[in-house]
C-alpha cells in the first residue's frame, strides 16, 4: 500500500514509519518511569504514554503524509533541509533532557 496525500500523490513511507517507530521507542521508554515519578498508578502509567504515541503519531502522518508536497522537496536548497535537521536534533536533545529531570529530582 502506497500512502498518498490529500491530492492523490504517491508520498515516501520512510520518514512517517522512522518518525513513528522513533515516537513509540522514546514514549515507552521514558512514559511509565516518568508517570511512576510523578505519583501515577494503575492504567494511567500505559494510557498516557499510549495517548501521546497516539497524539504524536496523528502530528507525524498529518505533516509528513496528509499534506507533504514531494514536489516540493527538490526547491528546498540542501543547507536549509540540513539546518533544520540540526535544529530538530536539538529540540529532541533537549526534550530528552527535560523530561530526564523530574527523575533525578527527588
């Protein structure tokens, strides 16, 4: 099965599974440790975690599936495409990090 965009285009797997997969890894890796350090319990330490993968995953098919121009792609100069790598890489870095805190304050 091939995933189109709103118009009808063929549009690249690759990156809404690597987005999806890389979403489930993180979420369930720091979601029920992080739910347990803040005071949670029972179906909330999956369900919440569970929610966000959902969420997440919702953002990444809408972006890079629902309305991706792979027309487009070849307009975007390469340094522009790398920059905003290295500036989703930090954010990412810096997700890790503040969600990393609450656990080693107590």
């Amino acid at each position: 099965m091939r995933l189109r965009n709103r118009e009808g285009t063929p549009v690249d797997a690759v990156p809404f599974l690597v987005v999806t997969a890389m979403t489930v890894l993180v979420v369930f890796s720091f979601g029920p440790v992080y739910c347990i350090a803040i005071g949670m319990e029972g179906p909330a330490v999956i369900g919440v975690p569970a929610l966000a993968c959902a969420g997440a995953v919702v953002v990444a098919y809408h972006r890079l599936v629902h309305t991706a121009r792979p027309d487009l792609r070849a307009e975007i100069p390469t340094e522009q495409r790398i920059l905003g790598l290295f500036y989703a890489a930090l954010v990412g870095a810096a997700l890790l990090v503040a969600l990393s805190l609450p656990l080693l304050v107590r």
